[in-house]
C-alpha cells in the first residue's frame, strides 16, 4: 500500500482572475525546481488544482520539500485503490496510520460516483468506520465535527481516498509580485524581512555594505551565509557586495558627528537606488521596524527617505523584536546573525546619534561634501555573487583563512 498523489490547493491564486494563468504557471515552476532530483514523479495543474503523480516517490519527502513553496495553501495526500472492499479497508486504515497527527474523532465521507459498486454509500461508511475503530484504541465516531474526516470516492476505475489537510506556507508564487532589492546587514532584522517579501510573491536580490578593512572577511561570510537561508527557498540569490569604506570615511570627516548615521544611510539609500534601476527592481526592502533604534524613528525615516522616491518596503515596521526574532529562528537565521562579527555600520556609529535629524540641516551638511565620484566609484567597485541553496562554505571549513 502507497501513497499515488498529492493534491495541492491553490491559495490567494484563486481570487486573482484575471492573473490566474501566470500566477499558476509560477507556481508549478517553482514546484517543479523544488521537487528538483526525485525521481519519476509527474506534476499536473489544472484551474483549481495541482497534482503531484508520485509514482515511486516517497510521499513524505515531497510534502517536506513542498512545505516552503509560497502560494500553496494546502496538501492532502490521496491513495488509489483497487474496487475490492477488503483493499478499501486496508487502505482506509493505512491512511489512518500514516496521519501526521492522530485524531480522537473521525467519520467516512463516501461518494459514489458509480451506482454499480455492491454496496451504498453508508454500507460503505458502516465497513470503514467498524474497520478503523476496531484497529485504534480511544477513537470515536463524530459525524458533526471530526477531527478527521476519511473522503473516500468510488469511481469506475478505482476508488480514491484522502482526506488530511496539511498547511501549506501561503503567500504568492516566486516571483509573481515583481523584483525588489533587500538591503541585507548581517544582524536578525532584515533577513526576515527579505523572507515575508518573498512570501509576497517578491523575486528578491540583496545588497550589502561592507567596509574592509573596518569590517572582516568573516561579516562579508555571514551575509552570504544568510543569503543562503533565502536561497533555500527561491532557488538562488544574487547578492550585490558595495564597497563602502571610502564614503564612510568621507562622511565621518565631513559630517557632523551626530549627523554622520543620517547621511550614511541616505547614501546607503542613493546606491541602493541607483543598483535598483540598474538591475530593473521596484521597491527597495529594509529591516527597519518603528523606534527600535536612532535610525528608525519616524524623523529619522522622513529624513532618510528624502533622497528616493521609490517604494521602500519595511515588512517588519509594526513587528516587535520578539516577533521577528520568533521568524528569525524558525528560518534558521537568528543563529547566523547572532555571530558577533563586525557590521559597516556598528564600527562607524557616533556615540549619540541624532534621534530626530532634520532635513534641512542634513541637506546643508551633505552640500559642502561632493559624494557623487565615491558613489560612482562604489557602483563601479560592486562585487555580485549568485548564492545557491547548500553552496556556502561551512565555517569549518572557512577555518584559518581568515
Ligand atoms: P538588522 O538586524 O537588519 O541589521 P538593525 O535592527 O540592526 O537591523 P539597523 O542596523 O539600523 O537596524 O539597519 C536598518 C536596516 O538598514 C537593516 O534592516 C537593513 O535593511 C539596512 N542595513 C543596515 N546595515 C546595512 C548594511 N551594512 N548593508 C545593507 N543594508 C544594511
Ligand atoms: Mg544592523
């Protein structure tokens, strides 16, 4: 007794009409790239559903590789078998014992599509229910609200059964909202923000600041390890790497002291921009969340956010941190980003930095500064990598290089 298919619901596809073609297209892709090196399964799609034709493939590890694909709202998993009663009933209890999660409560639901089969739809309900109760200790009948409910479907060439519901991971298809860039740091905040976009049908890229020799070898390492935790969900990332060192420095000759963290995130923010027009994105993402340090307060963003114009997403600006540190480990990047070393950002902040900077006293200091040759030089200097799911190197292994 096996599994033959797994059937797969569609979620907010469904009330998008006129997209419906494309957005299932998406989806069956991304399907496809995840279920990528099992064999002999075959992958079918219609309107309302996808189909999974297992074959010989191992019904578990499709639902696991499955459990990630954004834009599945659910999975059940459905056996076929032959028009015998005795092989309905093992394979009712089969599905039973193969459940996730062991109900207390039960019923049969049977459809009969053809009226030749020797027993009616509550003989049938009557058999398979007797079979269940008599083979598992403590389960009851609920024919109102089951915990569990066994769809059994006689049809003229088999008989189908299924009936778990298994949660998919929700959101819109890979890359069905667009591209947007993610400015990834290596601490907790913007790797989960990088991940809700994505579960909004966002096809991301991540850029990162880095400034040697202020910053190691071993914080360009982290980013492109994290990096890699979002791969393992789309497929790959490429990451832009900005050399910032020089415009730091220039900023923190140039700039007031309590100003210097304002102007480095507007500069961060025009190259940013500049390498989002570049790459056609548009939105630029963040990890910013309201008032959780100087450079998120609302002056700060006002001030900030002067020098673009374009979408700036901030998936995480009602969260706490005890929310987003809750998704950060469930992603398996609060580990990465809990590494001590260094940011771009962390070596260079003032020791007060201005909690409600003004635009026009930032705009004044940045006017006796000519940035634009450094930015150049910057967006000239950018180091682009294309991160794959399992390619990063293991810190073991990166050992004594650095
Ligand atoms: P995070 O945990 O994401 O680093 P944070 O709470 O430390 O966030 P900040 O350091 O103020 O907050 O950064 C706010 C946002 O600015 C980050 O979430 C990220 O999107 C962006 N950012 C900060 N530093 C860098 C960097 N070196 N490279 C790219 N983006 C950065
Ligand atoms: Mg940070």
């Amino acid at each position: 007794m096996k599994f033959d298919h797994i059937i797969i619901r569609y979620g907010e596809i469904s009330t998008k009409k006129r997209n419906r073609k494309s957005f299932v297209d998406k989806l069956r892709a991304h399907i496809r790239w995840s279920l990528k090196g099992l064999e002999g399964l075959e992958i079918k799609a219609n309107r309302e559903r996808v189909y999974i034709l297992l074959h010989d493939a191992d019904h578990k590890e499709v639902l696991g590789r499955l459990k990630n694909v954004f834009g599945i709202q659910s999975m059940s998993p459905a056996i076929k078998v032959d028009r015998d009663i005795e092989k309905v009933k093992e394979a009712a209890l089969y599905y039973f014992n193969n459940l996730n999660e062991k109900p207390a409560t039960f019923k049969i639901s049977t459809k009969r599509a053809d009226k030749d089969f020797p027993y009616n739809t509550d003989e049938i309900n009557h058999m398979l229910g007797g079979h269940l109760l008599s083979n598992s200790e403590g389960l009851r009948v609920d024919v109102r609200n089951p915990e569990f409910n066994l769809r059994v479907e006689i049809r003229r060439e088999a008989v189908y059964m299924t009936g778990e519901i298994i949660p998919g991971a929700g959101g819109l298809p890979f890359g069905s909202s667009g591209r947007a860039m993610l400015m990834l740091s290596g601490g907790i905040d913007s790797p989960v923000a990088g991940y809700l976009s994505m579960k909004r049908g966002l096809e991301v890229e991540a850029i990162h600041f880095y400034s040697p020799p202020f910053t190691s070898e071993r914080s360009r390492q982290k980013v492109i390890d994290l990096a890699e935790k979002l791969a393992q969900i789309n497929g790959k990332m490429k990451v832009h790497i900005v050399p910032f060192t020089e415009i730091q420095l220039l900023i923190q000759k140039q700039i007031p002291e309590n100003y210097s963290m304002t102007s480095t995130r507007r500069l961060m923010l025009r190259i940013a921009d500049k390498l989002r027009e570049r790459e056609d994105a548009m939105a630029i993402i963040t990890g910013e969340s309201l008032g959780q340090v100087a450079s998120q307060t609302m002056n700060s963003m006002f001030t900030i956010n002067e020098v673009t114009n374009t979408p700036i997403l901030r998936p995480l600006i009602a969260m706490d941190k005890t929310e987003i540190i809750k998704i950060a480990r469930e992603l398996e990047t609060f580990d990465i980003s809990n590494q001590p070393y260094e940011d771009c950002c962390t070596v260079f902040t003032p020791a007060s930095p201005k909690t409600k900077p003004k635009r026009d006293k930032v705009n004044h200091y940045e006017s006796y500064v000519d940035f634009e040759p450094l930015i150049e030089k910057a967006l000239a200097d950018i180091d682009v990598l294309t991160v794959e799911p399992g390619q990063s190197l293991k810190k073991e292994e990166l050992g004594d290089l650095f």
